[in-house]
C-alpha cells in the first residue's frame, strides 16, 4: 500500500501559512448530477490548485444514473450475472470522470481521468460488492509530481483476473477513503448535498444542528442505524487506517463535520449524546408461551437466519412460573410477511406451540454517543423523557455508546424532538448538563 516515492506533505512556509497539502476529494451524484455542477466541481478544484494543493478528485456517477443502468438491465434479464452488472453499472462513473477532466482543462487545469482498475485499485472477485486488496499508487504520484490533477471513477476496481468489478452502493465514499489512506493524504473531503452531520434528521427536527466534529464510532453507529451520509465501510476503512474524514456541502462553503479518532475529541468539550437516529422501517413479532427449555431461542431464529432475514433487536422475558417464554424481536419491514410464514409454519409446529403477534406499526429511536461511557443514567432519563411524553416502550437495546428504544411508530417524531431538547442538542441550546 505504501506509495513507492516518499511524499512530504504539509509543511509550514516562512510566512506560517499552511502551505502545500494532499487532499482526497470525492464528490457525490448530487454534486455532478448537471453538467453545471461538474463545472461547479473544476472550480472548486481550480481554487484549491491555485493554493499550490495537490488534488485526487473521486467521482460518482451523476445522480439516478446507476439507478438507471439497474433498471436497464432489469428490462433485459432478470438474473443478469453479477460480473455483467459491474460492467454496466461501473461506467457511470467513467463518464463523469472523463467530463470532469475536460471541465478542468477548460479552466486551463492539468488533469487526468482514469478508472479504478487503470488507476491500481485491484479487489477480489466478489461482484457489485467487491473489497479493495491493494492500491499500486506509483502512477498517481507520478501524475501529482507531474503538477496533474487526477480524477478517479469511484466505486470500482479491478480483480486479478482483469475483471472490472464494484464495492456496493454508495460505494465511491470507500473509493475516496482507500485512496486517502494509500497515498496518506492530509484529508479526505467527502463532497455531497447536506454541509455536515447533524444531531438528528433536520426535517423532523428543525431545532437539530451540525456537528463539528464526531467520533468514528458514533458515525459507524449513526450508519448502522441509517444516516445515509457516508456508506458504513468508508467510515470503517476511516477509523483503521486512521484517515482525517471530513463531510461538507459542495454547494456551500464551510467547515463541514470533521470525523475523528476518540483520543482527539476526548481534550473538547464532550457531550453526552452527539445525535439522534430513528427508522420506521422495522416490524416486531413475538412469540408467546413458547416452552422455557435450552434450545429454543436458536429453533425460533434458526430457521429467519437460514432465509438471509437479518434480525435487529431481541427481546425474551420468563413467565412467572418459569415454564414458559416470551420471545419478541425485529425484523426489517420488507422481510415482515415472510418471517411470519416461516415462524407459523416451520417454527411453532416445531415447538410444538406458541401464539404469534405482530406489529409492523414501529419505530426504534437511538440516543449514539461515547460520552455515555463514562456517565451513568443516560437510559434512565431517556425514559424518563419518554414517560412525561407518554411514550410506551416495547423494547429496549444497549451498547456501551447507544440506547435504542422501539416505541409506536406514531410517536417517532415526539420521542426525537423531545430526547433532542432534553439531552441539550437543540440548535441555541447550551450543550450537555
Ligand atoms: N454510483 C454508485 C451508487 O449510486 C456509487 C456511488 O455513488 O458512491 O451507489
Ligand atoms: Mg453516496
């Protein structure tokens, strides 16, 4: 992975101005999703050449494109081999690269385009979701030494084979990470259509606000739960190889959110909770009366597991005699239906009993932060919070730096604004307590 040329970076000029840097820029569909937008792009690029930066630019399809090419092939088979798909779906990329290079030659900037198997992203073989092995960066740094700006096709490599291959949706931002790491750029600026990471969801929380900074495990945590605001592996690649992320808007200016290891956020002031996520998009079924004996807790999911249905939270309470059970967990809305015929007809007959319940109308609201590690009584006064909204709560779910609760799905907004008030994050408010 090491570049093969030692690179010096970031160093201070006489004038103490920061001076030369590296910097990885990816930026999303929304962002060259018109070919005014890919112009937008080259001048942003542009400015930060004129600071005597070098620049690797990643791009991802403009916006719908690998919408369309899916739907493409849907049209012309509906089993298309995965390899076919990387194919087809690997070239939105390509187009957008090449239109940013021209972009940029119009500004009189010297750039590149190249894919990622030219480029040295070499993967496995595991098409449309394909993990980088090894990046060959000599040639990028030939071209960057060279004064060039290199523009990169995100999403897609090269398996050993010759194969063009894909790392999964979303999957430029783990372009942009991967490339940052292997050629240990300064930073890595993730460009898209929202100017950082919020407390929670602005549109059901008006009060909620960016945050300048957040742990990589918060964001893992915050992506597990459905922000979709980097894919879950880029944060991941992030946190290993210790790469300096930084979200932000390209279509504003301003510092963004920057996503750091714990040891650099512990000197700031440390909220207790950074932010809020919620999803609706989960069903709950239980099990009553089902016998209180080794085994049964692997017969009931066993059989989900085996169907590839991933399951969420679980939830298994005794009956005051002791023979009995409860057992109640979630599923993901869309596999609802099919979970339930597997629990009738495989699974109760199998325990021979056991009375089913479903509830498809929930929501599961998730209080993420490290600063709950170290203080006590988090959970106690989310319920508490809860309780004065006269919320019920069916299930609950910890891990040392998350609290999630599944309440009605009709109280989902309630829970998130009040929690947002009661936990300091509203916009204004002074954080903490
Ligand atoms: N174009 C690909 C997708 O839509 C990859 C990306 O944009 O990151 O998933
Ligand atoms: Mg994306």
């Amino acid at each position: 992975m090491a570049p093969a040329l030692f690179f010096i970076h970031a160093w201070e000029n006489h004038h103490g101005q920061a001076a030369m840097a590296l910097y990885v820029q990816k930026f999303g569909g929304t962002s060259v999703g018109s070919v005014e937008r890919i112009k937008a792009v080259a001048e942003k690029v542009k400015r930060f050449r004129d600071e005597g930066h070098q620049v690797v630019v990643v791009v991802s399809a403009m916006s719908g494109e690998t919408n369309r090419l899916i739907d493409l092939a849907s049209q012309i088979n509906d089993e298309p081999t995965p390899r076919e798909m990387d194919m087809l779906v690997s070239t939105g990329e390509q187009v957008t690269s090449s239109l940013l290079a021209m972009a940029l030659h119009k500004l009189d900037v010297a750039a590149t385009s190249y894919t990622g198997g030219q480029v040295g992203i070499q993967t496995d073989s595991a098409h449309t979701k394909a993990r980088i092995q090894r990046i060959e960066t000599d040639d990028i740094q030939e071209d960057l030494d060279d004064g060039q700006v290199v523009v990169v096709a995100g999403f897609q490599g090269v398996d050993d084979e010759g194969n063009i291959t894909t790392l999964g949706r979303g999957g430029s931002d783990t372009t942009g990470v991967a490339l940052a790491a292997a050629l240990k750029a300064d930073e890595c600026q993730i460009y898209t259509d929202v100017d950082g990471v919020y407390t929670t969801d602005p549109r059901v929380c008006s009060k909620a606000q960016r945050l300048s900074s957040i742990t990589v495990e918060e964001m893992l945590e915050l992506a597990s739960l459905g922000s979709k605001v980097l894919q879950i592996r880029a944060v991941e690649f992030a946190g290993k190889y210790n790469v300096p992320l930084r979200v932000l808007s390209s279509f504003e200016d301003g510092p963004g959110t920057l996503i750091v290891a714990e040891e650099e956020e512990a000197s700031m002031e440390e909220p207790l909770i950074s932010g809020i996520a919620f999803t609706s998009s989960e069903a709950k079924l239980t099990l009553l009366n089902t016998p209180d004996v080794p085994g049964v807790a692997s017969k009931i999911l066993g059989p989900i597991a085996d169907t590839n249905i991933e399951i969420d939270m679980i939830v298994q309470n005794v009956a005051p005699a002791g023979d009995y059970t409860d057992f109640t967990f979630t599923v993901a809305k869309s596999d609802f239906t099919q979970t339930r015929s597997i629990l009738q007809d495989q699974v109760i007959p199998a325990l021979g009993g056991g009375e089913l319940r479903g509830d498809e109308n929930i929501a599961k609201v998730s209080l993420v932060g490290v600063g709950m590690r170290s203080h006590a009584g988090v959970a106690s006064k989310m319920f508490r919070v809860l309780a004065d909204e006269n919320i019920n709560i069916r299930m609950v779910s910890t891990s040392e730096i998350k609290i999630s609760v599944v309440i009605d799905e009709k109280q989902m907004e309630l829970a998130v604004r009040a929690l947002h008030s009661a936990f300091g994050l509203d916009k204004d408010s002074i954080q903490g307590e």
